[in-house]
C-alpha cells in the first residue's frame, strides 16, 4: 500500500444498493479537502471506489462494483499488464483491454496502474479468479475476487490527491 499522508478517514453513513447503483454516503466533504475522482480506501489500504460527488459536508463514494465505475488497473506479472477495471451490477469486478499476448495468470494480484489523475500507483483492487482469453477477440479480460468486502466497510478513508 502506498505511503500516503493526506487522508480523512470516516465513517460510513449510508449506503444505496439498489442494483444499479452501489455507493456509499460519507460525512466529510469539501470543508475536508474532499475533491472528486479521489480514491477511497479501507484501513489496509485496499481500493473500494472513488470520490463522484461532493458537497461542503457529504461526499458520494461510488463503489468499484457499481456498473459506472472505471479503473485504470495492472497486474502484478512479468508483464505489469494493464487493463481498466468495470464493475458489473454489484457483484462483479471485471478488468478489460487486457493485452492478448501477455499472460495473466489465476490468484495474480492486480493494483491501480496510476494511469489515472488522482489515483496513485499500487494500491491494492484484488486477484484474478477468471481470465477470458478468446482467439477471436483483440484483447482478454479478467474477472477479479475483490481484495475488500465494501459492503462490510463501515469506515474508510479518502486519499487527499490532487
């Protein structure tokens, strides 16, 4: 996990899950340097979702498994292979636009790449359970095991990047 010394960590204060959308309600917020596209972590510095919407003091978190969240993602192979991580509907991580021609292996770790503004390098999405390699297709996909249960977060912190 990256070192990182800006933080607010916080409670939990709500939550919707209702399918298409999973987010998470915060109760800190501008006032607490909160910007949006800022990562959003559990105490062991796993990546649950970044920072969509902020007010002076409330701050929406969507989840990396809601159907809207993008990541940019690496895995930790010979290759350091990127891809961009979707969420699928709450219960699916998937990462896509995986090069075809390196190899991603099953239980190989996966990190945010650091491609992104806002999100640093290296902190931790979760492994690979599934890897999709079709001959036809240009690239491969992963389905990932998360590295955090989001919906048993009750306080996370907020990384104060620029």
């Amino acid at each position: 996990f990256p070192s990182h010394d800006r933080m607010v960590t916080t409670a939990v204060v709500g939550r919707s899950v209702d399918g298409s959308e999973q987010t998470i309600l915060l109760n800190v917020g501008e006032k607490d340097g909160i910007k949006i596209g800022q990562p959003v972590v559990t105490g062991q510095g796993v990546l649950i979702g970044k920072v969509v919407k902020v007010e002076n003091n409330l701050t929406i978190v969507r989840l990396l498994n809601d159907s809207r969240s993008k990541v940019a993602v690496m895995a930790l192979n010979r290759e350091r292979s990127l891809g961009v991580l979707e969420g699928g509907y709450g219960i699916s991580l998937r990462v896509k636009l995986i090069p075809r021609n390196e190899t991603v292996l099953v239980g190989e770790t996966m990190v945010t790449s650091g491609l992104e503004e806002k999100m640093p390098r290296g902190l931790l999405v979760g492994t690979v359970a599934v890897v999709e390699n079709e001959a036809f297709k240009p690239f491969q996909q992963a389905v990932l095991t998360p590295a955090a249960d989001s919906a048993k977060s009750f306080s996370v912190s907020v990384l104060l990047t620029d």
